[in-house]
C-alpha cells in the first residue's frame, strides 16, 4: 500500500506541479505520505554526494528540518535547507517535492525554480526541466552568470533530445593551419646511422607549410526500444592540402556502425555501453595509402552530479597499400590496440577539467615498428562571458596537454643494429571557441609539439596556429 502511494505521489511530481493553491494539499499530503520512507534513507535516487562519515550528521540534521516542517508548514528557511540537505544525500525525490511545496507558497520565485529545474535535468525529466529553465532565463533580473549555467543545461538537454529521437545530425567544417615542421622531418641537417653521420637532402629536412583544411561528420541515431538503447551510424571524412609539400596531400574517411545500450535496466544509472564495427580508408599524395577494420566497446557513466567516466577499448586490423615512393610504409601493417580511461569534472559553472590514461599496442608485422606506448591526456576548460558580439552565448576555453613514451620492439638495422627506439613526445594546445550565428563557431587554435628520440629520425619539434569555421546541422 505504501509502495503504491508513493508511486502515486512521484507520477503527480514528475508531471511537474503548477496547480496553483488546488494543489497545495495534494502536495502536502504526498510529502507527509512519504516522509517516513525520506527520514530512513531507504529509496534515494543517486548516492550521497558527501563522505560516509559525514551523512549520518547529515541525516540527522535533515529529520530534525523535516519536523520543523511538519510543526510549520509555511516555514521557508527550514524547507529549502531541507531540499538542500535532501539533495547532497541523494534523495532527488524529497527535493522536488519540497520545491514544488515551497513554489505553491511563493510562485514564481528564480531560486526555487532553479533549483527545481536543475534536478528535474538530473532526473532526466527535461519537459519540465527546460520550462522552469526558460523562465528564469527571461528574468529581467537573471544574472548573467546564472544564464550561462541555464545554456549548459540546455545544450544537454538539446544533445540528449537528439539522442532520445534519432534521426540525423551533420558537422562541416573548414579551415587553414601553419606548421613549422610540417613533414614532421629531423631539425638538423644530419642524422646518424649506425654511427655514421650522414648528411639530409633539403628535402627530407624539417620545412614549414600552410595547409587547408575540410571535414564533415554524418551521423544518424535512431531508437531501438524504450530502455534508452539506439542504433548508431556515422561518417566522418576529412581532406589536407598544403600549398608547398603536395606530396603530404591526404584524405581520410571512416564509417563506424553499431548499437548503444543503457544499463539502466540492470541498475547502473545512465550507464551506456556502446559497440561498433567500423571502416576506414586513407589516401596519400592521390593515391590509396591504408585501409582498415575496427572493433569497438565503450562504457560511460556518470559519476554522482558533476563527473563522468568513460572507458574504450579499439582493436583496429591496419594495412598499408603505399604507392612505390612510400614502400617503406608497408611495415606498419599489423593490429593496433588502445585501451583508454577519462575522467571529467565539472567544477561550479564555468570550469571542467579532464584527465585521461591510455594506453597502446602496435602489433606491427615488422618488429622495429611495433612497440608500446603509454600515455597521458590532461586538459582544463573554462566558459566564459562572450568579448565581442550580444554576449547571448559564452566563449569557452580549452587547454590541454599530452604526454607519451614509446618503445619499439627492436632495432632498426639501417639505424643500429643493438639499440632499439625509444623516446618521449609532448603535446600542448590551446583552443578557444567562439560562437557564431545560429549553429555555428569559430575556433582558434596554437599549440606546440616535441618529440625527443635516440633515433635522430623520430627527433623533432613543431610549433602550430590555425583556425576553424564550423557549421551544425
């Protein structure tokens, strides 16, 4: 019986309450109905977002609010520290309905619409969600800061629309880019080779170049049942060409197909794993370079209200087909695997950092081209208010930064006959984001790359600028 009423109660919640004063006993009536099952801690929706230690105090505080608010219902300040207390041990179900309470006694009140709105998102419930969200947004008095949180979540909501109808989605974008080492070429004018110097045709040394660049993505989703589990599809295709060294002119297109299944129904809130099969094609100065295959699984979820993870595992079947000028290249052919690890923070509104381990496997059919390499992956983003244009969308800033190592399996005979390669590489990069009309964006971007090699063919640095203008369909 009691399990019926508070199914009752949560159905009349989750059709978002805006009865006006009919409503409020019926409020009042699931609210005490259900403020036993609150008081024990039995049926919260998201674990405690504070430390064990800390949520029997918390807990206690929160049964002792709950009796003030039975004693005096019309009691604002012991409510909302009551929802707010509900809220950080995981109790959504308590929140909203002490929100709901609190709007009939004072409608149209930002904080609590906010509030209210921000955990109807992490419900999932965004009908509700996106009009206490456009409410407050068109308040004469909203303050920016809090429009630019609103816009987050509407972006989500948006994406995970999307996702929740199908259909198709594209991406173009076009662009130019500088290198100062755009054959990725030795620094210097000589290299040793087995302890002989040998001195670098001007050709093979480090040159800089401009590039062009296009790409575009299609992807297509379409709902395979009421779980949350879809069906992906998507092309991605990218072209380079540089205005100097033709000769690195190159295409890339790949297809990936595969299901995405949420794990809800097995108890892992939000969780998603996702696998595909997928197929690409490259080629070099117009001609075909490589082709390959690709398995891949995937598993993300979200890590109580502010973090996520996602985890990756790629076996790719690579093989070269290089015009004769690049034969050397056929030695890569072999398996590629990867194994990757990320963690995402949102911290406040305007800040998310990233950190993500990987590592991977190139299981070349020649031995000194295959090796082992291991990596880090750190990045920070911050949003901000917009510098130029109506300010209607923030900016955002990304810095990120990577680090390798890599060794090969055995030596290189043309470069020695006893030592193997070995060496670390750098990556750092700056991306700024700024939007444009509709769905487009600008980006702009610089960032540095070094590699340091005991073979003097694999040691060199490069430093880049260049931008992007994309458009969203």
């Amino acid at each position: 019986m009691e399990r019926n009423r508070s199914a009752t109660c949560r159905a009349r919640r989750a059709r978002g309450v805006r009865m006006g004063w009919l409503g409020a006993p019926l409020i009042m009536l699931c609210s005490l109905a259900s403020g036993t099952a609150w008081a024990q801690h039995q049926s919260y929706n998201l674990p405690a977002a504070v430390p064990l230690e800390q949520a029997a105090q918390l807990e206690a505080q929160r049964r002792a609010l709950f009796q003030k608010i039975q004693d005096d219902p019309s009691d604002m300040d012991a409510g909302f520290a009551y929802a707010v207390l509900s809220t950080r041990l995981g109790d959504y179900e308590a929140a909203i309905a002490t929100y709901e309470r609190l709007l009939v006694l004072r409608p149209a009140t930002p904080r609590l619409q906010l509030e209210l709105a921000a955990l109807y998102f992490r419900l999932g419930a965004y009908a509700p969600a996106r009009q206490l969200f456009e409410r407050v947004k068109a308040g004469a008095d909203t303050p920016a800061e809090v429009k630019r949180r609103i816009d987050g979540y509407l972006v989500a909501m948006d994406a995970a629309g999307g996702r929740a109808h199908g259909g198709f989605s594209a991406r173009v974008s076009i662009g130019a880019r500088y290198d100062s080492n755009a054959n990725a070429a030795p620094d210097g004018s000589t290299i040793n080779l087995n302890g002989i110097d040998f001195e670098l045709s001007p050709d093979s040394r480090a040159a800089s170049d401009l590039s062009g660049q296009l790409g575009a993505q299609l992807r297509y989703q379409r709902p395979v049942s009421r779980n949350g589990d879809s069906f992906d599809a998507s092309l991605a295709a990218s072209s380079n060409r540089y205005r100097a060294l033709d000769h690195l002119d190159s295409d890339v297109a790949e297809l990936r197909l595969g299901p995405d299944f949420s794990l809800n129904r097995w108890g892992i809130h939000d969780g998603h794993l996702a696998l595909s099969a997928g197929f690409a094609q490259s080629w070099l100065d117009g001609g075909r370079y490589m082709h390959a295959t690709a398995v891949t699984a995937g598993f993300r979820k979200p890590v109580g209200r502010e973090a996520a993870i996602a985890l990756g595992l790629d076996r790719r079947e690579e093989t070269y087909t290089p015009a004769a000028a690049y034969a050397s290249a056929r030695g890569f052919s072999g398996e590629r695997y990867r194994g990757t690890f990320t963690y995402t923070r949102q911290v406040g509104d305007d800040w998310q950092w990233m950190l993500s381990p990987a590592l991977e496997r190139l299981a070349a059919r020649t031995d000194y081209n295959a090796y082992w390499e291991p990596q880090l992956n750190l990045g920070v983003g911050y949003r901000f208010p917009a510098l130029l244009g109506d300010g209607s969308q923030p900016w955002t800033l990304v810095l990120s930064g990577q680090v390798a190592r890599r060794r090969n399996d055995a030596p290189m005979p043309v470069v020695s006959q006893t030592e193997t390669q070995r060496g670390n590489e750098w990556l750092l990069q700056a991306v700024q984001t700024i939007p444009l009309r509709g769905k487009r964006e600008l980006q702009l971007y610089t960032g540095y790359h070094r590699v340091n090699s005991n073979y003097d063919l694999r040691d060199y640095a490069s430093g880049f600028v260049g931008f992007s203008i994309s458009q969203n369909f």
